[in-house]
C-alpha cells in the first residue's frame, strides 16, 4: 500500500473527546496491515543512522516504536505514564492546557551517551514529546530526532521542540 493512502485510514472523528474538537484517530490505520507497514516503513526511513534505540510514547507511540525497531533490530524504551513501572529513573512533569501530566522512563534502560529516536502517533501540542526528549536527554541520551505519522500544524507542537529535528508522514 502506498503511504498516502495508508494515511488516508486515519479517521477524524468530530467532538471528542469534548465539543470543537476534531480527533484523529489512527485505530484504523493500525487495524489495517498494509497500512500499517507502509507507515512504520516510512518512519524507519526517518531514522537518522546514528540511532542505538526507539523511544516510544505510551500508547500508540509503543505500537509505531516496536514496528520501527523491530524492523531496524533496535531496542524499544517505553515512555510510561506514572505509576505504571517497578522501577523509575526518571520524570518530567508538563503542562497540559488543564492541568499537567508527567512521563516516566524505566530504570536501567538507557545509558548515558546512547542516541535515541522518538516515536509518536500524533504531534498536537508537543507537550508529551517534548517531555519525553527531556526524560531522555537528563538520563544522558542525546535525542536524535522525532518522527510522528501526524502533526496537527495548527496546534504548533513544534514550537515545543526547540531546535530538535522533527519528521512527520502527514501534516493537517
């Protein structure tokens, strides 16, 4: 399957999860394995070379993160949200526009000096990635970039991003 339409299985779904939101909704793309290969290809392919891992964002960004590691004979990190591991060696708190969220990496998985690739689904506010470049680069890693399938331009995540590289499949 060609990757446009691949990105065409992502459905917009109109008032959630709250009235004026359009969410988009990349479960059938993910339901569809041509689809699916064609995306997770096409991130791989943004890998810069340099990469020892793939970080992940719970929870789509561990499906797109497995594939693309996998594919590449990398190691996966999972970006967890609180209280979800045994051991923690990191967190970073974020703002969210009602409230905050944090994201929390495993204890010895990343050492001081690896080169890690973020994935994600969708790029929206850049909150959640940002965060998680910065769990990653206080345990020592230097973030080599961020690939996502989606960015959602008018919510201007990459501002979030400072200087980092980011590569996006589709931008709306």
């Amino acid at each position: 399957m060609k990757l446009d339409e691949a990105l065409d299985l992502i459905a917009e779904v109109p008032d959630f999860p709250e009235p004026g939101v359009l969410f988009r909704d990349l479960s059938p793309l993910f339901a569809d394995g041509p689809g699916f290969a064609a995306v997770a290809d096409a991130l791989a392919d943004t890998l810069d070379p340099a990469a020892d891992l793939v970080a992940g964002v719970e929870a789509r960004g561990f499906l797109l993160a497995a594939a693309v590691g996998y594919s590449r004979g990398m190691g996966v990190v999972l970006v967890r949200k609180p209280g979800k591991l045994p051991s923690v060696a990191g967190r970073v708190d974020y703002s969210l526009e009602y409230g905050t969220a944090s994201v929390e990496l495993p204890a010895g998985v990343v050492k001081p000096g690896q080169r890690i690739a973020v994935m994600d689904d969708v790029l929206a506010t850049g909150g959640t990635v940002a965060a998680t470049a910065q769990l990653l680069e206080d345990a020592g890693a230097t973030v080599t970039g961020v690939s996502v399938a989606l960015e959602l331009a008018a919510l201007n995540g990459r501002a979030a991003l400072g200087t980092r590289t980011v590569h996006t499949l589709r931008t709306v």
